[in-house]
C-alpha cells in the first residue's frame, strides 16, 4: 500500500513539474465513475447516432454504419471538475473535424455551438472550435478496448488536454457526454445539464473554471 502511496506521488510530482497539472487537480492511478443516472442499455440493433441543426443535410448512422467511418486515435489527460487527473490515456473513435473534411458532414456558416446529447435527456455544450480540436473525439475504446458500460460504451464524447498542445482549449471531461446519441449544431450557445445547475459554461481547466457561469 505505502509503495503505491509513494509512486502516486512520484508519478505526481512528474507530471506537474512537466507543467501537465492544472490547478486544484490530484493524480488518480484509477479511473472513477461517475454520470447523472444509471448506465443504459444498448441494443446494436436499434441504436443510432445523428447529426442534426444548422448543417446542410441531417445525418444518421445505424451502429454498423457508425463503425465504418474514419477513425483515429489520440493520447490525452483527462482532469476531472471533481480534482482528479489521469494522465496518457488512449482513447480511439471518430473525429468531428475528419467528418467535416472528408464531407461527412457539412455545416452552415451559422453553426457556432455545439450540443451534446445523451441518454435520459442529458445534455453538456461546447463551442463548435473545441469539438473541431483534436482533443475532442466522439469515442467506442480507451486503451486498446471497447468502452466499459459505466465509462460510456457504445460511445462517448471525450475532452482531454494533449500534452505540448497550449493552443488547444481544455475544459474539464464534464464536457464530453457519455452514452453520447447526438450532435446538434446551433447558431446560439445552450447550456447543458451541469452548466443550467451552476458549473461553468467554459470550464478551462487552466483558469479552474468549476463553477459559475461564464456567460
């Protein structure tokens, strides 16, 4: 026990000395659960995924459909508005910004916001230049395996700060919705679940932007 203690320490010490640990944030050798509500149930036959508001034509692809779309992989640390960070997780699935180039999709110049939608109604909001980012990643497997059933599977949105990528912005994971059922791409910004409830609308991880509405 004392030797996990003091290698979480070092493997802390590490990454803040490298600068990769924001404000207020602890290192977690785990990965916690948690979500609004129980996991759902998933049936492959019936499940979608659709693309929908101010694009130029509604998209929706059945899960097989889903599976055959370019996909990509990317490394990221994930911070949670609850304190914990993990650090070099591997998350694989779709990236918006491939769909958008290869002309998957195509938006209206008065798409600026972009509305998650999830199971049970919920519902978390980003703007349409974070979901282009490539921290941002629609994603069916973490390290190398499907998604667990309480970490999102089939699909969830995922948000995490890509070392030596200043550039990018880093809201916290709150921001990528589990069992993920749609974008909706609008002209206007909508708050989600956890910002209508008080948490903050851009949630920098940098500027420990947790609570407080930030209109």
């Amino acid at each position: 026990m004392f030797k996990n203690i003091f290698n979480r320490r070092e493997q802390e010490d590490n990454v803040r000395l490298e600068g990769r640990l924001p404000p207020g944030q602890s290192l977690t050798q785990k990965f916690p659960v948690l979500h609004y509500g129980p996991v759902p149930r998933f049936d492959p036959a019936t499940w979608d995924f659709r693309i929908w508001g101010e694009v130029e034509n509604d998209v929706r692809w059945t899960w097989d459909e889903f599976n055959q779309l370019p996909r990509t992989k990317v490394m990221m640390d994930l911070h949670c508005v609850t304190r914990w960070s993990k650090f070099d997780t591997e998350w694989e699935g779709v990236s918006i910004k491939t769909l958008l180039d290869e002309g998957f999709i195509k938006l209206k110049p008065t798409a600026q916001y972009v509305v998650e939608h999830a199971e049970y109604g919920y519902t978390t909001n980003l703007p349409i230049e974070v979901v282009l980012q490539p921290n941002f990643l629609l994603a069916t497997h973490f390290d190398g395996e499907p998604l667990a059933p309480d970490h999102g599977y089939p699909l969830r949105g995922v948000i995490g700060a890509i070392p030596d990528r200043k550039d990018l912005k880093d809201p916290y994971l709150w921001k990528g919705a589990k069992w993920i059922r749609s974008l909706q791409f609008s002209a206007n910004d909508r708050p989600g679940f956890w910002e209508q409830a008080g948490y903050h609308n851009e949630a920098n991880i940098w500027k420990e932007q947790r609570f407080g509405r930030g209109w």
